[in-house]
C-alpha cells in the first residue's frame, strides 16, 4: 500500500498518480493554476519517501541541525487546462544534482498529454540557521541514479550546486 500512495519508479522517473478534486478548481471546474505546484511538490515528497527517506527524516538528523528542502526557483508551463475529476500523473525526474541542491523537470500528465510543464530547483538548507548544506550523502547517491549518464557526468564535477 506504501508503494501505491507514493506512486512508482519507471525507469529514471517517479511516477505519481492524482485525482483532480472540487477542492483543487475553480468555479468553472479548471485546476487554479497554483495547484500545480502543490501536485508537484507531493510528487517530489513522495519521490523521496518512496526511495527510503521522508522530510521527517531529514528533519530529526544530520548533528541535530536538522535539514529541509526549499525551492530555490521555479518556471511552469501550462499548456492545457487539468478540469475536475481528472485522472493525473505527475512524472519527476531529476535532471541536475549538486552538492546543496537538486534540480527537477515535472509534467503533470493526462492519459498522454503532457497539459503542464515544471522546472523546479529546491536547496538543501540547515533548519537552525536556513543556510545552505550539502545533501547528505544518501540522499544525494539515490538521487544520482536518476540522472541520465550525461548528467551523471555533468554532476560529478559539480559538487557546490
């Protein structure tokens, strides 16, 4: 059942499965466009505890300092309206990892179109003093099998990030 709520791993993408709710739209029944962002942020939280890892984790170790993601940047595309009732996916990949941060493409998916497109870099931060910190190495080495061999790479030689 864990599997199914953090939705599945293809390949080197997380796959994760939603259901557009009255909650999530407008009058009209069209998805506001800030629930995209919320859709992918649940992806990339379920991407983490799927492979081993949740916010709580990281949270409550690493010397007590205790660490969390932020998003550093972000750029959406919306190319078609996700409408209620809809059955979604969400497919994240990651597409650059440094040393205190990672960066996703997302694409909110309906059946085979593609209706929205996200570019999101979140920052590794300590929770004591919101300063940058470098994932931790478990993190970081799940991540970087999801990178393509090119990026793998590119990554290697990028250890600031």
């Amino acid at each position: 059942m864990h599997e199914a709520i953090s939705g599945m791993i293809r390949g080197r993408v997380h796959v994760y499965p939603l259901r557009v709710y009255y909650e999530d739209t407008d009058a009209g029944g069209v998805v506001y466009h800030a629930n995209y962002l919320r859709y992918a942020e649940r992806a990339r939280t379920e991407m983490l505890r799927l492979l081993g890892r949740s916010h709580a984790s990281l949270q409550e170790g690493e010397d007590q300092a205790g660490l969390a993601f932020a998003v550093r940047r972000c750029e959406a595309e919306y190319m078609a309206p996700a409408r209620l009732d809809d059955a979604l996916e969400v497919h994240s990949r990651v597409t650059e990892l440094g040393g205190a941060s990672v960066a996703f493409e997302q694409a909110v998916v309906r059946r085979t179109e593609r209706i929205a497109h996200l570019k999101v870099r979140v920052a590794c931060i300590r929770l004591d003093n919101g300063k940058a910190a470098r994932l931790p190495a478990d993190v970081r080495e799940t991540l970087r099998d999801f990178l393509s061999d090119s990026q793998r790479d590119v990554s290697d030689g990028n250890a600031n990030g």
